[in-house]
C-alpha cells in the first residue's frame, strides 16, 4: 500500500544535519547551512499564522518558503536520486510513497514541511502530489502498534470546547459551539445513517465526563475528534460550572490511553501542532500531536495554526467521507486538503492540518469490505406551529442556550423557563436552536400564543396538538376527550405528559398578560404544567417577566434568560473566526463601522470586497455602500424613526447646540466605539440609518435651531425642547446658556422619566447637580449607564453619575457602570442563590464582566459562594423571606418584616417587578406571597389594583396583611377612580364596625382613621 521514504532533521550548532533512508538505501548526515527565508523578523511558523488568520491570498509566497526547505533537503543530489528511485519503485508496484518527516529540535518541526514543492514539478505541493502522502514521524512509541481494521460502525467522539471567557484579558475567541455542533452533526449525518458512522457528542468536555463517555462505549472509541480552543501547552476543557482548564498535552494522552481500540485522533483546535514558544527539545515539550502519537494513538492529524470554522467544516466532511469509504487515513487527508485548496481562494489553509504517525502506516481504519447495518429510521417528534423561522447566527449565545437545552431536556429541576428581551434580540431563534439540540427522544412543541389565542377555545386547541404529539412519541396513549370540556381534557393530558419527555415552547407570551378570559384561561392551562412532577417542561417567549406563570413557583423552579443587543465584542469574535480576511483592519477601526453594520450578511459583504480589492482607502465608502443598500428601501428595510412605537428598551437621545450641528453621524460613531471600550451591548443608531435593530440608543433625527444660526432665540431653543420631549427623547442635551430652563419643562421631564443635561458655560448641570465635566463625556456616560439597565428611572441615572463622581464633580465612568452592573447581580440573587451559568443567562451579561464583578463583590462580602460556581446574596430578600417563615405563625417580628418590606420595596423601585406581578403573587393564595404583592403595591402603586388592597382590608390572613394593605391604599389613593374610593370607604367601614374595630391595633386604626377622614376630601 505504501512505499516508505523517511527524512531526518537534525539542528544542531550552526549545521542541519539531513539523512534520508528507503529500501533503496541511505544517505546519512549530510550537513547543510540553516536556511534563510527572507520573512523579516518573523519565523516560518509565524508567517503561517498570520497569513491564515488574516486570510492572506499568498499565490506564489508559499512556493517560495517551500522552495527553501527543498533546497535545504533536495538540494543534496544524493537525497533527490534517492527520492527518485523509491518513487519509481513505488509507482511500479502500484503503491503511494510515504514521505515520513522527522524533524528536530522544536524550531525545526515547527517549519512548514507541508510547502514543500515537488521535485518532479515545482509548481506543485508535494503534499498535494496524487502519488505522494507526506506526514510527520513522531519521536518514540510507547504502545503497540494497531493494524488491523475496524468493523463498521467507526466510532467517533466529537469532543466540542468552548469554555467561558471569564477573564476580559483572555484573547481566545469564543464560537459558536451549537452551530458548529449542528453543522458537523448534518454533514456527518449521510455517514450515520448509512450505519458506517457512530457519533456520540460531548459539548460539555470536563474530565469527568470525558472518563464516563469512553468508559460508557466497549473498548472506548476508534476515533476522538476535537474541536475547540487549545494552545501549544494543551487542550482548553471545562471545569463544573462552565469556566476553563488547560489540560496539559500530557494529561489527556493519559485519558486517551483509557481506550485500547483507538486508531486515530483529529485536533482541529487551534495550534496543536505546534509546540510551545522557545520550548527546548525535552519530552514534556512537545506538541500535543507529538504527545499523543507517542503515548496514546498511533495516527494523530494536528493544526499548526487556527482554522476558520468553513475550514473545518470542508476538512470534516471529506476526510470522514473518505476514511468511512475504505481510503486509508493519509489518502482521506489528501482529499480534504484538495476539497480546502479547490474552492478558489488561494489561502494557505489546506497546509494547515499535519498528519504524525507513530510507528504505523496510515493505513485503512475500516475495513471496506465489511457490511453496515444502518441504524433504524429517527422519529420525528418536534412539532412548530406558526413560528417565523430566521437564519439568525448566533454570537457568543452558548451559555443560554446551554441553560434552554438543559432546562426543556429535563437536566435541571427547573419547570418553568422565560426568555425575555427586547424586540430582534433573537429569542425566537434561541429557543428554535434549542429544541433542535434536544435528545431524540423529547418530544417538543413550538406554538405561537397569538396563533393558540385566534381559536375559540385556546384550551382545546392547545389539547389536540400535544395530544397528538404524545401520542406520536409512542410513550403512552393519550386520554381522549370524550364528553370532558377543554379544561377537564387537559387536566387528564397533564397525567399523561408526566411520564412524557416533553418540551413545549411558547412564542409572543406577552399575550398571556392580556386580561381577557381567553388569555387568563390559556395562561392557567400553562401554569398547571408548572405544577406537576415528571419530564415535561414550559418555555415561554416575552419581551418582560411574566408574573402570571412564575409567581407561584417557588426559587429554583423558573428560570429566566435575559438576551440584549449583540455587542461589538460579541460580533468582533464572530469576525475573528469567521472572517479572517477583516482582521487586517484594525479592531478599533472596525468597530466605528458597527454603527452602521449592525447585522453579520453586512460583514459579510465587506469581507467579500476586501478579499477582492484589498485594504484600500474606499473602506469608508464600500460601509456606506453596504449600510445603505439595506436601508434604501424594499421589504427587508426598517420603518422610519418616527411614526413608529417608541421602542421601551432603547434609549432616545436628543442634542442641540451650536457644537453639534451637522455632527450626528459621528456622534453615532464616536458613541457606538466608546459602548465598545465600556463592554454595553448595541450600537448607536440613527442619522443616515433608519435600521434601529440591536441599538443601545438612537439619535432623534429632529432639526435644531442651531442648524441656522449658533445664536438662535431662546424660546425657539425652548420650542425644540418640547419637540424632543413629545417624540420621546429619553436623554437630552441643550448645548446654549439662555439661563436655567423653565420649571414648567423641568416638572414635565420629571414626571414623565426623561433627563435634561444643561451647558451653561462652563457649567453642566444635571437636575441640580453640577459636573466639572466635558459635555460629551457626561453625556456618553449618562446614555451608557442608562443603557446598562433600562429598568432606571431619570432620577436613578443622575444619582448614580453624582455618588460615582469625585468630590469636584469629575466623572468616574467605570464607577458609575461598576455600580449599575453590581446591582444587576445582587438583584438577580435576591430570589435564591445561583450557579455561575444560571446567573449569566438571568443577567444576560457576559461571563468576562461578571466573573471579575462576583469576585469584587465577595471582597466587599456583599456575597458569597455557597457551592463549585454558586453564589448568593446573604441580605436578598429570599434570605429575609426563609427567616421570617422558620418563626412561629402569628408571631412574626414586626422588625424583621419591616426589613422584608425595605427590600421588596427597594426592587420595585428600582422597577424589577411588572405590572401583573402584584395580582400574580396574590392569586396564590400563599399567605407570604400576599404580604409581598401588598410590599409592592406600596412602594410601586402604578403596579397594584385596588381589588388586592381592599380584599386585604376586608378579609386579612394576619394583622401584618391588613396593616400593609391599609399602608398601599394610603400610596394609591390619589390614583384611585371614584368607584374604587367608594369601595375602599365601605372596606373601612367594614373594618371599623362593631365586633371588627376590637381586632385593629392603634397603628391599623389610626392608619384606618386617616383614609376615612381623607375619602371624602378626594371623592
């Protein structure tokens, strides 16, 4: 099958000493000058990185650097002849020559054996040659050799890594795991069905669990194949709670010996041929390739540099194809480096895989002539009604949908899971993507609530569908209807999903907040699934918490994924691997274009046109060229700033003064790079871009009266200001000292949570805060802390600006965000404590930032770790809670509840509750729950309704429930309509009669007093 040549070599002092050895005969020690390869100050190796990472277009270069290795092995005429020889011998007896390269020390393997042109025809790759496999030969062996083949079915394990960045210096590049995962799986899928492939993937890759899959298969695996983040040191694996552990080289071979049966081992991380920077030639020094051929696999193919991912995907598909058909593995790689070369580009990325042996021939792994037996036909058990499927990429979204596919696959005890976010922030997709990594054994449904609540019985409807999917999955019969009612029928259905593994999915939940009877019927049929023990599992899609589902479960059962805008960071790791071609631009200069390239088709694009023309001066044209065929027009285009709804989770800003005329678009740019610096999500948006998607702010496109004159009349400055204020600018900015504006626009803005930033000279003002600041460097802050959390009122931003400022009025931008980003997580861990990855997804912050957060916040013993990866806030409100209920019934502590009421209190100012969430908790019935709706209502009285506070006056559980319910009505009087007034008045009464008056202590009665005396002044 194979003819072997084998070349050593040597570095050594000022010489490379090169032997050659064939059944033809030797040639040995031949010494020869080092070579020079006219790089500049970079090496061989680091030529080849930068020119695959920046998808150089290198045409004749590569030749040249190869050439240089030729000569320095060729260029011995006895090498050469011998060379000769062993190829005629070879194609004689119809076999391929096997060139084995041995080279030492580490500078010298690290060179690029693979550009090696062929003596035959120069202009030709030896390594691509049809009757020439060039491969690398490992130093020692420490096993014997495997050569007999494999039966089919070839067993692979697909180890996938892609471990959290919890470090913001890290500069790995997070990808997107589940989409490589579902693309390798798809390609590999002809192979599976066939019965020649057997898959098993491990996408959470801790040793642990490595240990448990290749014990769970007999014999261990024929193949494992690597795809993830490693360094010449090692793998980058996980640890428990989702953060990173670089295994040494060493440390995996040794898990890789657990497996007598293993033939072959593929890295297509990054780098694994490649051994460390300066590394001496020891044994513990050596490639991961290298370490693993020698302790582990005799046939292992490594990277010397980063594959993009359509790289991998193209080098997957065909070598597997070939190996599965009965070529021997170096014939399977050679396709694969054809099938990389071939699609036109002229990049280097088909030298990239290496291929060392170690001892063996890289021969056939199956044997060809052995029958498959294809596994039985999949069942199709996922159902999606009335979805709206979009080819959205995800950027950085492995830890939510990692939360989603544990949580709808049954892994975790959670019941209940809500996606929320504001609008084209991807929820729908996440979810899709999310049942598409189900088991296939899970059945799943994925059904719009718009389409449920259009029938007129949303119930029944809902019935016959998972109905029909229960009785598709073959688990159990599902009870018929018979003379039940929809409600009857779907309480026996739930009896049924219980011992069903069952995930149903439901979009536009905002729907279940409606207050008609259908939607409150549907919302309940939902909550019952919540309610129940067994397999099946509830995610709902809203823009905001859905109070209605989650207030009676209790913590640990409802879990909450938070998505925002992609930020430039997200969309820069996309482009690092993905686009190698734009990393020849500067990232920072990259970053301005975001502004108007918010979507990946639009990199794209650009990518396309630098590949074609190179970097060029027309890089700023070619953006606008790009930005503008989305926003022209047509059917894809976004509606206009105004004429719209006012978006609630984007911030409106408005500016005016004579230092910004004409200067939106690079304000817009200016502030899209400076939310890129502080890591807030979005972009800004606005000027000469209608398309508002996946913004932090937008700038309102309204004529100022600067735009005529730097010197225009106050009252038409004034007239602007209330222009501004009745298009919904959220942030406002008068640059123009005409004297401090009036009280009348001053109240308006306050009462309607807008914030007015006045230049008076050299003075800025904020409310009646002063700042020694620029102007543009207060504003950018108070749109990026409001951005931050849009669950801020006005007032909230202007304080945070004032505490984090120094004595003198000097901005302190990383204070002020440190702050807001704190308070995130404390209020995320009032309701229990959470595991790191659990606490990601309710934030929907990144682990970069909030891994260095938990541990400021630890110092500052404001939290704590309880568990591997799990924190709590021992002051939450959970906390207070679980204390007050371990005392005795009837007799709570007045001051411990007072300090339960400061914390509700405090979240419902700080807009953490919604508007349903006071009924919801009520509706429970549970006596704490009822305190805690009553909490709110008081502190929060535009949350609460009038029917809680007066059934908490007339029919209270405990002296406590009617002293807050008395304490809310005093909050909401002022807001009460004139029937609601005369309910609460007979609701006193009632409390103040005789036989009731007795059981009112003298705070209740005086509080009862007070709202009697002031009913009649307000009726």
């Amino acid at each position: 099958m194979f003819e072997p040549f084998d070349i050593s070599v040597l570095g050594a002092g000022k010489h490379v000493w090169v032997s050659a050895q064939s059944r033809q005969g030797s040639v040995f020690g031949v010494a020869r000058r080092p070579p020079e390869w006219g790089l500049g100050e970079a090496t061989p190796a680091e030529w080849l990185t930068t020119n695959v990472r920046q998808a150089h277009q290198v045409g004749d270069r590569a030749l040249e650097v190869g050439q240089v290795l030729h000569d320095l092995v060729f260029g011995e005429p006895s090498i050469a002849n011998l060379l000769a020889q062993t190829r005629g011998v070879a194609a004689a007896d119809g076999a391929q020559l096997l060139v084995r390269v041995l080279a030492a020390p580490q500078e010298v393997s690290s060179w690029p054996w693979e550009l090696m042109p062929d003596p035959q025809q120069p202009s030709r790759f030896l390594t691509m040659a049809r009757d020439v496999h060039l491969v690398r030969a490992g130093r020692s062996r420490t096993y014997p050799v495997r050569e007999t083949t494999v039966d089919p079915p070839l067993n692979v394990l697909l180890v996938m890594s892609s471990p959290l960045i919890a470090d913001p210096n890290e500069t790995e590049t997070p990808f997107d795991l589940w989409a490589e995962k579902r693309s390798l799986l798809s390609t590999l899928q002809p192979l599976v069905d066939r019965g020649v492939l057997n898959v098993v993937v491990e996408d959470r890759p801790t040793i642990e669990r490595l240990r448990e899959r290749m014990c769970a298969e007999r014999r261990g695996f024929h193949v494992v194949h690597y795809l993830g983040h490693a360094n010449p040191y090692g793998l980058r694996l996980q640890q428990r709670g989702g953060r990173g552990l670089l295994v040494r080289s060493q440390d995996f071979a040794m898990l890789l010996q657990q497996m007598p049966d293993l033939r072959l081992v593929v890295f297509a991380g990054c780098e694994t041929a490649r051994a460390p920077a300066g590394a001496q030639d020891a044994p513990d020094r050596y490639s991961t390739a290298d370490v693993c051929v020698r302790d582990a696999c005799p046939m292992v193919v490594g990277m010397q540099a980063v594959l993009p991912f359509g790289t991998e995907r193209i080098f997957t598909k065909f070598f597997y194809e070939a190996l599965t058909g009965g070529q021997t593995v170096a014939q399977s790689l050679r396709l694969a480096r054809h099938a990389i070369a071939d699609d036109g580009s002229r990049l280097l990325n088909w030298a990239v895989p290496s291929l060392f042996v170690g001892g063996s021939e890289p021969g056939q792994v199956m044997n060809p002539a052995a029958r498959a037996t294809p596994p039985p036909p999949r069942r199709h058990l996922a159902l999606k009604l009335g979805i709206r499927q979009r080819e959205l990429r995800f950027i950085a979204r492995l830890n939510q949908i990692r939360e989603a596919v544990d949580m709808l696959s049954g892994h975790t005890s959670s019941r209940l899971l809500v996606v929320i976010g504001p609008p084209e922030t991807g929820k729908t997709s996440l979810l899709d993507r999310a049942i598409e990594e189900l088991d296939e054994g899970i059945a799943s449904l994925f059904i719009s609530a718009k389409r449920l609540l259009s029938f007129e019985d949303p119930v029944l409807e809902l019935a016959k569908v998972v109905a029909e999917r229960i009785d598709a999955s073959g688990y159990v019969t599902p009870s018929r209807q018979g003379k039940l009612d929809s409600d009857a029928w779907w309480e026996r259905l739930l009896e049924d999903l219980a011992r069903v593994p069952f995930a149903l999915v439901i979009d536009d939940g905002d729907l279940l907040r409606s207050p008609t009877r259908a939607s409150e019927r549907l919302a309940h049929a939902l909550g019952l699934i919540t309610m129940r023990r067994g397999s099946a599992r509830l995610a709902v899609i809203a823009t905001d918490e859905l109070s209605v589902l989650t207030a009676p479960l209790g913590p640990g059962e409802a879990r909450t994924i938070r998505l925002q805008a992609l930020s430039w960071d997200e969309v820069w790791q996309w482009i690092r691997r993905n686009l190698p071609v734009l990393t020849r631009i500067k990232k920072a200069e990259l970053c301005g274009y975001y502004a108007k390239l918010p979507h990946l088709e639009q990199w794209e694009r650009l990518a396309e046109e630098i590949m074609d023309r190179g970097i060029t001066d027309e890089v700023p044209d070619l953006v606008r060229q790009i930005a503008g065929s989305l926003n022209a027009g047509g059917p894809e285009a976004a509606p206009p700033l105004f004429d719209s709804p006012v978006n609630p989770h984007v911030v409106r800003v408005a500016v005016a003064g004579p230092h910004s005329v004409r200067k939106g678009e690079q304000f817009v740019e200016r502030m899209t790079r400076v939310a890129a610096e502080n890591h807030v999500a979005g972009r800004m948006a606005g000027v000469s871009s209608s398309d508002r998607s996946l913004s932090l702010a937008e700038l309102l496109v309204i004529r100022t009266p600067f735009y005529d004159t730097p010197t225009p009349l106050a009252s038409d400055v004034l007239a602007w200001v209330i222009q501004v204020l009745d298009a919904g600018a959220n942030v406002i900015q008068v640059d123009y000292d005409f004297g401090p504006l009036p009280a009348e626009i001053l109240d308006r803005a306050a009462a309607e949570n807008r914030l007015i930033i006045q230049v008076r000279g050299d003075v800025i003002m904020v409310g009646d805060a002063r700042f020694a600041e620029d102007q543009s460097a207060l504003l950018e802050a108070a749109i990026l802390v409001w951005a931050t959390d849009r669950n801020l009122k006005a007032q909230d931003v202007r304080q945070v600006l004032v505490s984090t400022a120094s004595s003198d009025g000097r901005l302190d931008l990383d204070a002020a965000l440190f702050q807001v980003r704190s308070q995130q997580l404390l209020d995320a861990l009032e309701w229990g404590p959470l595991e790191l990855d659990a606490l990601l997804a309710e934030t929907g912050m990144k682990p970069e930032l909030v891994v260095p957060l938990l541990e400021r916040l630890r110092t500052a013993r404001k939290i704590k770790k309880v568990g591997v990866e799990r924190y709590e806030n021992p002051e939450s409100l959970h906390s207070a809670y679980k204390r007050l209920c371990l005392q005795q019934l009837g007799r709570v502590d007045e001051t411990e509840f007072r300090k339960l009421d400061s914390r509700v209190g405090a979240l419902a100012r700080r807009r953490r509750f919604t508007s349903d969430e006071p009924r919801a908790l009520w509706n429970t019935g549970d006596d704490g729950r009822r305190l805690i709706a009553l909490v709110i209502t008081k502190a929060r009285p535009d949350l609460g309704t009038p029917d809680i506070v007066i059934d908490g006056i007339t029919e209270p559980r405990s002296p406590m429930e009617q002293l807050l319910a008395l304490e809310a009505a005093d909050e909401m009087l002022e807001q009460l309509s004139t029937h609601d007034r005369a309910r609460l008045r007979v609701a006193l009464r009632a409390a103040q009669s005789h036989g009731r008056s007795v059981e009112l202590s003298d705070t209740r009665s005086e509080l009862a007093t007070r709202l009697a005396d002031r009913l009649p002044e307000v009726a």
